[in-house]
C-alpha cells in the first residue's frame, strides 16, 4: 500500500473539515477524491503531502510519516490555486525545484529537458512563465512536480479552468504516468474526469460517502435506467427492471437501455447527505 489514511479528524477551530476519514492507495492505482465545495478535499491531500498534520489518527506514506524526508522525495505534487515562478523560464522553473528536491546538477538538466519534451514543451522552454496561458503554465507545474521522478503523484484539481483541450492533454499524460506504475492521487469537481482515470473513487462529504469503482458505484447506486426511444426521440427515466420490460415492449422501434452516468449518481447521492 503506497497510502493509509487511518481515522483521521481534522479541525480548523471548531469547523469539522475531516471526520474519521479511512482510505488507501495500492501501488499503480489512481484514486480520485471526489466532493463538493468545502467538502475537505484539499485539507485531506494537504495531510497527504505532509503540509498539515491531523489532529487525530495516523496517515502512511510509504510505509513512514507524511512529513518524513524520504517520502517527500517519492512524492510530487501540484497543489491547488498554484502557479509556476512567473519571473522564471519554464526550463528554469522545473530544473531549480529538482534541485531543491535534491537532485545533482546533471540529473537535474537531463530531467528537465526529457520533461519539456515529454509535455510537449519545447516551444515555450525560454519563456517566461508570467506570458504563458492557464494550459501551458499548468503543465509546467505538471513537469515540476515529475522532476524527481515520483512514485506517487498528487495532483488538486489539476484541470480546473482547463479548456477541453487542455483537460484532454492533462488526462492523455497521466494516463501514460499511470502506465509506468505511478500512483496517483486526484482531487476533481469533474465527474466525467474521476470516471475516466480513477481506478477508485471516494466521495467525501466532511466524511466519506462512498468508495468504490466507477462501475461498482454506478451499478450499486443506479436504481433507475435511461430508455432513449429513438423514433420518438424522447429519453425515459424507469425505476426497476419489471418497469423496463413495461417501457421496452411498449416501443415500437429502434431504443437503447443506459445506466445513469457518475455524474447523476453523485447528484443523488450528495442531495442525500447535505
Ligand atoms: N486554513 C483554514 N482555516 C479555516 N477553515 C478552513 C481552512 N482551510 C479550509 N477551511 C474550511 O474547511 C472546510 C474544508 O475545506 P477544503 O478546502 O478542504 O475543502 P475542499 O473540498 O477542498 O473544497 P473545494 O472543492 O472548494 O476546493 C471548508 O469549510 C473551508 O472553508
């Protein structure tokens, strides 16, 4: 397990931002930290990386304390609300946080140039991060956060304000950072972002909700089915399979049969518990 998260309460005076919160990460997962505004997302990943401590219970990473050294040499982040030195290049920027985070003079450089190239870069290297757009300056903090070539990347809200675009370019690279057995820790406001790349997802709301794959949660949570009737064009919320048999042998033409997205679920589920 890269991550446990063990009954962990956090408070800001008397404010309750995490109660009794319990979760992991296995090695290679993306886990993805789902909930609403103020539900204590970025308090808990602060916890994770070490930035705060929890006022009760025990968070593991890698197997030592959140803030031990060594973890936070496995770990990159991209913390919420943060932007690159605005009065340094992009080449600059990514080679002095690696080595800030310890690496040699030459490894830093080889890091450094193998990230401008990989996040497509290259064109923007000698620019001034301050004249960039939202897109390039979040794949700057990107390759910062990869310089160290970690194990366990934590990325808070990564593509908030992201064009589809750019959302699409930030989902193609962690998918590929997955596919070299990196873990990830991803905080989204977007449903369609965590059903795409998590592995598994907690709801949290102050507490967790729910846990689970977005297919077990869709199938677990999803008490009604979409009918879209195509020669009618009209789309038909049922509620139970007997209903479904009703709806489908009542149209006369061409139909589908849908699970409800994440997404409505979700809507559910937090109408629910707030
Ligand atoms: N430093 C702080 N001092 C006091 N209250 C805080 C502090 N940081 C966060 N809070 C409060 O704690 C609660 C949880 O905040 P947090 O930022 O962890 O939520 P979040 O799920 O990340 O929200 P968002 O999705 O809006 O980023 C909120 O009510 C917030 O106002």
């Amino acid at each position: 397990m890269i991550v446990e998260v063990r009954n962990v309460w956090k408070f800001y005076g008397k404010l309750i931002a995490n109660e009794n919160i319990s979760m992991y990460i296995n090695e290679g997962e993306i886990v993805s930290l789902l909930g609403p505004n103020g539900a204590g997302k970025t308090t808990l990943v602060k916890q994770i990386y070490g930035e705060l401590i929890p006022d009760k219970g025990e968070i593991k990473v890698f197997s030592k304390k959140a803030t031990d050294r060594k973890v936070k040499k496995l770990m990159g982040v991209v913390p919420q609300d943060t932007e690159p030195f605005g009065d340094l290049t992009v080449w600059d920027n990514i080679y002095y946080i690696g080595r800030i985070k310890g690496l040699s003079r030459i490894q830093a450089i080889k890091n450094t140039e193998e990230l401008i190239e990989r996040l497509d870069l290259i064109d923007e290297k000698k620019k001034f991060v301050r004249d960039l757009s939202g897109g390039l300056k979040r794949r700057t903090l990107i390759a910062m956060a990869l310089v160290n070539n970690p194990k366990l990347l934590i990325l808070d809200e990564p593509t908030t304000g992201l064009d589809p675009e750019a959302r699409r370019e930030v989902w193609d690279l962690l998918i590929s950072l997955k596919k070299e057995g990196r873990s990830m820790l991803l905080t989204t406001h977007y449903l369609d972002e965590a059903e795409r790349l998590a592995d598994r997802i907690y709801l949290i709301n102050r507490k967790v909700i729910l846990e689970g794959t977005p297919s077990s949660l869709k199938e677990k949570f999803s008490t009604w089915y979409e009918v879209i009737d195509y020669s009618s064009g009209k789309i038909l919320r049922v509620k139970g399979e007997e209903e479904l048999k009703k709806v489908i042998m009542s149209i006369q033409g061409k139909f589908e049969v849908k699970l409800p997205s994440l997404e409505e679920i979700y809507l559910e589920v937090i109408k629910d518990v707030t």
